[in-house]
C-alpha cells in the first residue's frame, strides 16, 4: 500500500518569514508531530543545508519510535523544500512548499510513501493519522509564527 496524501492553509505571513522558520530543521521538533530529536548529518555538498544534506529525525508514531533519514532532493528557498527517505521503517518523500497569497502565504505539505512490515497492515490508519498530522504541523506553525491561538 502507498500512501499520498496533503494538507494546505493560508499563514498571514509573507513566504519569506514563514519558509525560513519551517525550512529550518532546527525548528523540526517545535512545530511537527512527534517529532522529539531533529539533527543535520549530514550538510549539503556546497555546506549547510541544501541539496544533498541529510537530517536525521527520531518520532513517534502509533506507538512506535521512529528514527529515520530524509535527504534534501530540492531547495528553492522561499518556495519548495522536498525531501526523500534514506534509511528507516518505509520509503517516504515529504514537500513542503511555500507560495505568495493574497493573505500572506499558502503553505503546503505533501507525504507519500509506501508501508512495510507492521505499517502494511495498518495502512489506511497510517494515512488518516499522516494527514491529521500534517494538519495539525500547518496548524502548529501558524501559531509558533504568530503567536495566535486558534
């Protein structure tokens, strides 16, 4: 079973200021479902972060630890981060994407993946709970960014 699944909302922010905090791995653990430990590995062949630098994340999901690797695919600062799985539980490709809107920024994110092992059988679970979560992470950056509570 594969996975593919996003959520969107409008942050009254200008995409700059937004992408630079949500871009920021640093940030990872503040505003993303159970995320507790986010840690550049690796740094783009140029330094820093960039194409080709890898950030190691350690979650919880159902229950579980998770300690995976995502490996920066794209960067196109202040409009597109993509990211791909290089090493944990199931293949994953996670995009976020920031783009101007009337009320400040349209702010995307995007997962797919496919489900091995235990998260095979508990697919359609795995789905319904990546896209409350990735709601939830819009939701989330939104108030770390403004300071508003919904």
């Amino acid at each position: 079973m594969t996975i593919d699944v996003s959520a969107e909302r409008v942050i009254p922010l200008p995409a700059e200021q937004v992408a630079e905090y949500a871009m920021d791995w640093r940030h990872d653990a503040e505003w993303t479902q159970g995320i507790r430990i986010a840690q550049l590995t690796r740094e783009a062949d140029a330094g820093g972060f960039g194409v080709g630098a890898e950030v190691t994340r350690t979650a919880y999901f159902l229950g579980r630890r998770l300690d995976y690797v995502l490996r920066v695919a794209s960067y196109d600062f202040p409009r597109l981060l993509d990211m791909v799985s290089v090493a944990g539980p199931m293949p994953m490709h996670v995009t976020y994407a920031f783009d101007p809107h009337p009320d400040g920024t349209l702010a995307r994110i995007r997962v797919r993946g496919g489900t091995g092992g235990f998260y095979r059988l508990a697919g359609p679970l795995l789905a319904r709970q990546v896209r409350s979560n990735i709601g939830k992470d819009l939701r989330d950056l939104e108030r770390r960014l403004t300071g508003r509570a919904e």
